[in-house]
C-alpha cells in the first residue's frame, strides 16, 4: 500500500453496518422483471450499493472469524445481499445441469480466516466441520473469482489455546501475505 499509494481500499464493516437479511420484498424485487414497487426497491438499495462496489473493486479482501464452524451470520447476509440474478448471475436452463454463470469475472479474493480450534484443512481432522472456507469458495463465482487462480487463503488457527501453536500458526499467515500481495499487483499489472 504504502509502495502503490495508487491503490484505493474501500472498507465495508458489516459488523458495525450489518446488511439487512433477505426478506420476501427482496426476493420478489430480484424477480421482478418489470415495474419495482417501492417496498421492493427500498429492499434492493443495499444489494445495489454492494454490487456496485464489487463491479468497482479488482481485489476483494474478506476477513471473517470461523462462529459455529461457518462464516458470522452479517458475512452470510452480504453474500446474501450480492447473490442477485442478472446482477452477479445469471441462469439458463438451457445451459444444462450447470445453469448458473457468473456475469462478473477477473476479481481477485482473498480470505482471512481466524479460528479458535485448528485442523480445519483438507485432510484435517476437523475438515468435516469446516463450513467457512468451503462456503466462501461455494460462493465465490458469484463474486466473479476464478478459484483455480484467483483464491487465496489465509488462516489463523488455534486462538483459543493462545500456545506456541498459535503464534506459529500466525507466524506462517504473515509470512504467507507478501506472496499473495505481490500476485495481486502482478495480475493487476503493476511492476512489484
Ligand atoms: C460466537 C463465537 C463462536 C465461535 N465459534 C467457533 C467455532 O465454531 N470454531 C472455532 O474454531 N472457533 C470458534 N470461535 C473462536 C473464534 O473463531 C476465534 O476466537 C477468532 O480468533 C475470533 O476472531 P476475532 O479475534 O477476529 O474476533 C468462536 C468465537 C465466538 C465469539
């Protein structure tokens, strides 16, 4: 940042402005292929000035704690929020058992995850549990994120136990981050 003070970070604090959870309004406005009622309208506008900061941002950074092994249920309502058909998606049946297609593409994800207890990786002995990474790559075409290339995970485990585990294990994420910094101005082709 301090090396591209061209770099314009936008922050979206979903704790402190939570999104509204979904309600039938929403749901019917999103449909609607015609007219929007006012109710329906005034449902859309956070879903709206979500996406118009997705459709903005090349990079998109999420920092999430692990809350009864899935994502906090504010980050569950922005996904909620930008999930919108002909918006983010669109859908065709004639497209086969794969219906949905991601109408944004070339975005950037990273997510930071932090979690009390540990082992949550693929081949974890709590992988079973772990409904916060895979939930977020679930969703991530909606943000226009190829997985293959453009994913990148960060975690830190074992807060709880606050031992040696746990400084390592931030210990790694930190060191992990200058890589992933430099990917992302590499992909936005700016020299690192
Ligand atoms: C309400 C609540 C639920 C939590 N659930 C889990 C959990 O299911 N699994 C886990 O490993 N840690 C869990 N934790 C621990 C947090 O993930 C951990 O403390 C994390 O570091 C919190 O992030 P923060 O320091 O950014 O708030 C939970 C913490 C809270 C407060």
């Amino acid at each position: 940042m301090e090396a591209h003070p061209e770099t314009i970070v936008e922050e979206v604090d979903l704790i402190q402005d939570p999104p509204p959870l979904m309600q039938p309004e929403w749901i019917a406005g999103a449909f609607n292929k015609g007219e929007l009622s006012e109710a329906q309208r005034k449902a859309l506008e956070p879903s709206d000035r979500y996406i118009a900061q997705l459709e903005w941002a090349d990079v998109i950074l999420i920092g999430a704690p692990m809350y009864n092994y899935g994502m906090p249920a504010a980050l569950k309502a922005w996904f909620d929020q930008i999930a919108r058909i002909n918006k983010t998606f669109s859908f065709d049946l004639s497209r086969g058992d794969e219906p949905i297609a991601p109408i944004l593409k070339g975005k950037q994800l990273v997510l930071m995850t932090s979690s009390g207890e540990f082992d949550f990786q693929e081949g974890g002995s709590r992988e079973a549990r772990n409904h916060l990474t895979p939930h977020v790559r679930a969703c991530a075409h909606y943000l226009g994120v190829d997985l293959e290339v453009d994913f990148h995970h960060v975690g830190i485990e074992y807060q709880e136990f606050k031992d040696e585990r746990h400084e390592a294990s931030k210990k790694r994420a930190f060191e992990a981050l200058p890589g992933i910094v430099k990917h992302l101005y590499e992909q936005s082709g700016v020299q690192v």
